[in-house]
C-alpha cells in the first residue's frame, strides 16, 4: 500500500500528543476567512444519524475482531445474573450520557464505567463509543485518551475522532495521521463514513497529494459511487484548483443530491469560473431546490461578475422562498454585503448590513473594506470605531486592511500611519505584506516616495512583486527620475514580474515623459523578445442583466454608430466650455497631439459610458468595470443634456441635473458620485 513518507516521519517524531506544526498549503488568514465563509456547506453524514438512529446498527457498533479478550475480569463471568446486572448498569449510564451537558459529568460517568466494566468487554464497546463520541465534541485531548484506553476500537470509535480532527481548525492534521494509523494497525477497515472526513481534512490542508492517495483507496475498496464521498472529492480538488478532476468525478456520479451541486458550484466560484458556476446552478434548479448554502455561492458569482441586477435577483429569492433561519444567516448575509459592494450599490449594501441581526467580525471586515473600496473613508473609519468601541469586537488583521486601504485611498498618510501603529502596539497583530503594501502604496502615492523606500529597506519581510510596482508607478506620476524608476523596475522583474506587460508599459512611460523614445523602442523590443503581449483594456457595463465588453477602438459592437455619435457630442460639448484632455499618459510614442487625442478618446470605459448613456433609464447609475489596474482617464465629465433617451437613429437629448459614474477596476475601485451637470 503506497503512502507518504511524510505520514511516517511525523508519526514516529510526534507518537501520541502532536505538536503544533506549520503544515505546506495552510492559506493566509484573508484567504481562510473566505474559505470559512463560503465551505462550510460541504457536509459529512451525522454519526450519530449513521450509528444511532437505526436499533439495526447497533449490531454493527458491536462488531470486534474475532480473537478473545486477553482476561476478562471475574465480574464478567458469563452467567445470566451478572450479565443482566451489567446491561442494567450499560443502560443506566447511556441514560446519563443523554442527559449529560458538561465536562465535568461526562468525566464522573466515564469514571464510573471504568469501575465497572472493562474496556476489553465487547458488550462495554457501545458504552464507551458513546463515551467517546460525548467527549469528542467538548475536549479533543480527552477523547484521544479515552480511545487509547480501548483495545478493540471499532469503526465507529475510530471515525468519531478522525471526525472530531477534521472539525478542529488546529487538529485537522492528526485527522490524517489517525486515518495512516488505522491502515497500519489493519485490525478494521476504513468504510464509506471515514474518508469523507479524512477528504475534508486533505482539503482544509491543501494536501492534495495525501488526498489523491485517499482517492485511490476508496476506487480500491470500492466506494466511488457513493455521494458522500464524492461529494468529498470534488470539495477536496475544487479546493485545491483541480477543478477539471471536480467536474469529471461530478459528471460521473450515479447520484448527487443537493450538497453535489452546491460543492461543483462554489468551486467554479472559487476558481472564478463565474458564467460556469450561474450556468451550473440554473441546470440545478431543473432538479433541486436551492438551499442557502447555494445562494452564497450565486451571490458570490453576481459579485465575481459585477452583475448587480443578478445578485438584485437572488437576494429577492431568499427573501421569498428561504425560512428565516436561511435570510437571518450570517453568512449569507455577509455575502449579500460583499456582493452590493463590489456591484457599486454601497448604500444597498449599508442597508443590508445595519438589518442584520448577528454580525461577526467578517460582517465589519467586508463593510469596512467595501466602503473604502468606494474611496468613502471617513465611513469606513467610523465602522471600525462602532466595531470596537460599541461592540466591543477585537479586530483582526483583515480589519486592518480594510482600515489602511480606506486611508490610502482618501491619502490620508497619518491616520495611516497611526492605526498602523495601533495595529502592533495595542492589538499586538504582526504586519503581513498586505498592511505593508497598503502604508508603502500611501506614503508613495503622497510623493513621499524617500519614506516609502526606508519603510521597505527596514520591513522584516522581503518585498512582494505588488510592493515594487506600487512604487515603480508612484515613481512615475511624481517624475522621481528614471535612474529610480529603472531600479524600481528591476526589482519588479527579480521579484517574479517579469511576465507581466504592466512593468514594461510604465517604464516606458517613465522614457516617455523623459523624451528617450529609443530607450521606449528598446523596451517594446525586450517585450516581443520575451513574448510579453500588453493585455489589452477591458470595460464591461450591465444592461438589463446582460454584460457588455468594450476594448479600446472597438466597432464590433451592433449599436457602434450610435455609440460613436453620442462621443461626438461628447467631444462638442466640452470643447464648448473650453475642455482641454490631459495626453500627458496616451500613447507612448512620439505621436502628434491629434493621434494622442483619437488613442484617448477611444479608450474602451469612454465606449462603455456612452454606451450605458445610450441604453440606461433617466436616474440609473452607470457602472463600468475594468480588468486592469485604473488609470485617472475619465478626464471628461458629461455635459447637461444626457442620458439619451428614445429614438435611438434620431438621438434625443434632455436636461439633467446630475449624474452617477462608477468605474471600477480589479485592484482600485475609484468612484464617481452624484457628478454636477455642470
């Protein structure tokens, strides 16, 4: 039987009580805190539900290897008076059990069984794997204790703690040590109620090679078609982005039940397969009714897509056809408050979070980052105040995150630098890449590019790719010199990015702005000889639930001409009132003024906003989102005299007092509110 070596090595360096050990695949916190919100779903049947429910399973509980006890005590001498008393005292205390509600009595009655009985009667296993069960759920370390007690455990006892490892956030390892134990003693087999929770622990751990060899044992013995297990499965290698392997053991099942569509849908939603995973879940409503672990997973996909009339959709079909317990769900509210965010409707978003009954510190995390997404940081600082000081929560280093990032984005360098302190000396959280990345982003976007650089050289951790491009393009927009932008620029392709197109295109602006167009000629050349493409410009807005992408100069579009005619009178109209576009950051060639002016005027979110001008209703919002990092282009701002309305061949224009603009893109998400129509 082929297994890690690494089983072997930690059990023997660890025998009974395991340390504590980093295992390879844990996820940062924020990326736990999203697991945690969207997995919890992936269900395991109920021992209890297995064992207990059905009197005919008892005979399985009962079962023991063939070969006789080493001694039983005198008190166990098979005579019909003792062995009555004996079950009498069996039931007696399996009645405690029932009743019994802590630690404390749970110890009293284990006690009490050890006094009298032993743990090699076979008549004492139902007893103890009771025993143990009880204790499983209260103290892991006691339970561990009471099973090593047991000589001839069985099935049951041995699944009851690897289930009790898997639940546990710090014992999830030891539930696959235990799982390596019980194939090397071969005194009982694994059955169809081990490997779900075993998979469920591979999966927690990102341990998919241990999780591919549970897969071959369960093919080997036999229980691939069961649903719980592949249910499993496909949890175990959506997590660990297999998901071609997910979809493959999905479309092979004999039977799925609910959990199997929720499991093949969030992951597609992890992997950020979003279209697959609404495509997927509109097959499942054929079949299903969606529960509410499957509408986490649709909001979240809304979120993914920025489709907001979508996410309007399912949040109305939980209101409807969910029980209160399903629209109360913390989680799923949470993922409503995720979802307006990303979407642009902040204040839908505010409203569903001040309705929510229970919050938990993720319900602040996600208000406060969404709101600073908005670039609404005083808002976002005023939650973290209500969270701490009204709730009395103690925030995390997520939290912190969401604070910093409201700080950059307003430039709001001493509060940054204040609540950065906090986070070390009065919470005593240790700053990851994210809290540096956010207060190296502030201090360089300030122009206090010197300040960045000594907060860089002195961090304990070694810079990340996302850090030196934060400064290569603060280097940029503050003109800090090409000598310091070509360092920056090195650091960013030692740090593993050189494969993307973004360091390049801001070198050669830095060339650019300098007039060195042979230095700009040499980088273009470096990106063809290292078959870096620039990724092309995306802009994509919803119209009635459907999406519509624009790239720079597009005319695929069916309605292009009208398009075209509303930035016609786009351009008219500022130029009326003596507009003037910033070419500064077009084209980086030594173009004329007029080529720089068309490059610019064509960009694909000015496409997208004449388009939403075009097609939306007086007073909608336009919401415009990019696939890259946003750059200040919405230079111009609409005259009166939009949203078109009517006859679309015979554009027809009428007075408004203002309009909204939202563009957003994957890293910053600037907004536009309530712009004057002057």
């Amino acid at each position: 039987m082929m297994l890690s070596l690494r089983f072997v090595s930690i059990a023997e360096a660890r025998g009974r009580n395991l340390p504590e050990k980093e295992f390879v695949g844990f996820s940062s916190s924020l990326e736990e805190s999203d697991l945690n919100k969207r997995r919890s779903f992936v269900e395991t049947p109920s021992l209890s539900a297995i064992y207990d429910s059905n009197p005919v399973n008892v005979t399985m509980v009962l079962t023991v290897s063939p070969s006789p006890p080493p001694h039983i005590t005198p008190a166990f001498t098979p005579n019909l008076n003792g062995y009555s008393a004996n079950r009498h005292g069996h039931s007696r205390l399996l009645l405690l059990l029932n009743e019994c509600t802590d630690m404390y009595r749970l110890k009293q009655i284990h006690a009490r069984a050890l006094r009298t009985t032993s743990t090699h009667d076979p008549h004492a296993l139902f007893l103890f794997s009771r025993i143990l069960r009880s204790s499983s759920l209260a103290d892991i370390d006691y339970a561990w204790r009471v099973f090593d007690q047991i000589e001839n455990s069985n099935s049951f006892m041995w699944n009851t703690l690897i289930m009790a490892c898997a639940r546990s956030f710090e014992r999830r390892e030891d539930a696959i040590q235990l799982y390596y134990r019980l194939l090397e003693e071969g005194t009982v087999m694994p059955d169809k109620h081990t490997f779900p929770f075993v998979l469920k622990a591979c999966a927690y751990l990102y341990a998919l090679f241990e999780g591919r060899q549970v897969h071959a044992q369960v093919l080997k013995l036999g229980y691939d078609s069961d649903v719980y297990v592949n249910n499993s499965l496909i949890h175990l290698y959506g997590t660990c982005d297999c998901l071609d392997i997910a979809l493959k053991i999905f479309e092979r099942m004999p039977e799925r039940n609910v959990v199997s569509w929720n499991v093949i849908i969030d992951a597609h939603v992890l992997l950020g397969e979003f279209d697959i995973a609404l495509k997927l879940f509109r097959e499942m409503q054929n079949i299903f009714v969606p529960d509410g672990y499957t509408m986490q997973s649709v909001v979240s996909a809304c979120a993914g897509l920025g489709a907001v009339s979508l996410g309007m959709w399912a949040h109305a079909w939980v209101l409807r056809k969910c029980g209160a317990d399903t629209v109360g769900d913390v989680l799923v509210n949470n993922c409503l408050v995720d979802m307006y965010c990303k979407c642009g409707s902040e204040e839908i978003a505010r409203q569903v979070f001040e309705r929510m009954a229970i919050r938990d510190a993720n319900s602040w995390n996600l208000m406060i980052l969404g709101l600073a997404m908005h670039g609404k940081s005083e808002a976002a600082l005023e939650y973290f105040v209500r969270m701490v000081r009204r709730e009395r929560l103690v925030p995390d280093s997520i939290t912190f995150v969401g604070v910093l990032s409201a700080c950059n984005h307003r430039g709001l360098v001493r509060e940054g630098q204040k609540y950065f302190d906090m986070m070390i000396t009065e919470y005593k959280i240790e700053p990851r890449l994210e809290h540096y990345g956010c207060l190296v982003d502030l201090l360089a976007r300030a122009g206090l590019i010197d300040e960045a650089l000594s907060l860089v050289s002195n961090m304990p951790i070694k810079p990340d790719v996302v850090i030196w491009r934060s400064l290569l393009d603060a280097c940029c927009k503050n003109n800090a010199g090409v000598e310091l932008s070509e360092e920056m620029a090195s650091q960013v392709l030692e740090s593993g990015g050189d494969h993307c197109s973004g360091v390049y295109v801001l070198l050669s602006r830095v060339y650019a702005s300098a007039r060195r167009w042979d230095d700009v000629g040499l980088v273009r050349k470096l990106m063809t000889d290292k078959g870096v493409a620039k990724e092309p410009g995306c802009s994509s807005i919803e119209i009635d639930g459907t999406s519509h992408e624009f790239f720079a100069g597009d005319t695929s579009h069916p309605q292009r001409e009208e398009i075209y005619r509303v930035l016609d009178v786009i351009e008219e109209r500022l130029e009326s009132v003596g507009h003037v576009p910033d070419i500064s950051q077009a084209s980086m060639v030594d173009e004329v003024s007029d080529k720089k002016r068309l490059a610019l005027r064509v960009h694909s979110e000015r496409l997208a906003i004449a388009f939403g001008l075009l097609s939306l209703k007086p007073g909608m919002p336009i919401r415009v989102f990019k696939n890259l990092r946003m750059e200040p282009v919405l230079a111009w701002i609409i005259g009166d005299g939009f949203p078109f309305h009517g006859d679309l061949s015979l554009i027809k224009m009428y007075d408004v007092k203002e309009l909204e603009i939202c563009v957003y893109s994957e890293s910053r998400v600037p907004c536009m509110h309530n712009i004057p129509a002057t």
